[in-house]
C-alpha cells in the first residue's frame, strides 16, 4: 500500500483547494491513498513545518512508500528564485 500526501496549514486559498483536489483525484486514479495534512502534527509547540516530516510517524509504517507534495503558489516559488521575501 503507497500513500501521497499534501501539507498545508491554515485556511486552503482556492488555487491551493484545486491542487488538493487535482492530487487527490491522481491517487485514487493510481491506486494509492491520499492525505493532506494540516496544522501541527508532531505537536503545536514545533509548529507546523514539521508537516515536512510527519511521514515518520508510527501511523505512517504500513505504507510501503510515501510521497510528500508542497503545496505552494508560484509567486512562493518566484520569491525563492529571487530572495524577495
């Protein structure tokens, strides 16, 4: 059994509800178990980009793979290539 997972914390802007949707619908396409994850997984006192790593968890053993997706906008992406946060 393979699982793909999305993070994302907070409120899902639209473009990022269509991403959800679009991964979630290849998973089902291919056979495999979809997650998004939200908010603090590993605990609320790391935050939420342990969202990153949650895959370690105990509950995630039974899959043979995982696949982590970032759920990003392309103007996140541009202020990477830029410096311009």
């Amino acid at each position: 059994m393979n699982l793909i997972m999305q993070h994302w914390n907070g409120d899902l802007p639209r473009w990022a509800q269509l991403a959800e949707r679009t991964v979630r619908d290849y998973a089902t396409d291919i056979g495999v178990e979809y997650e998004l994850v939200r908010g603090h997984p590993l605990g609320k006192a790391m935050g939420p980009n342990p969202q990153k790593v949650c895959y370690l968890l105990e509950k995630y053993d039974k899959y043979e793979y995982t696949l982590m997706i970032d759920t990003v906008s392309y103007t996140h992406l541009r202020a990477h290539e830029t410096d311009s946060y």
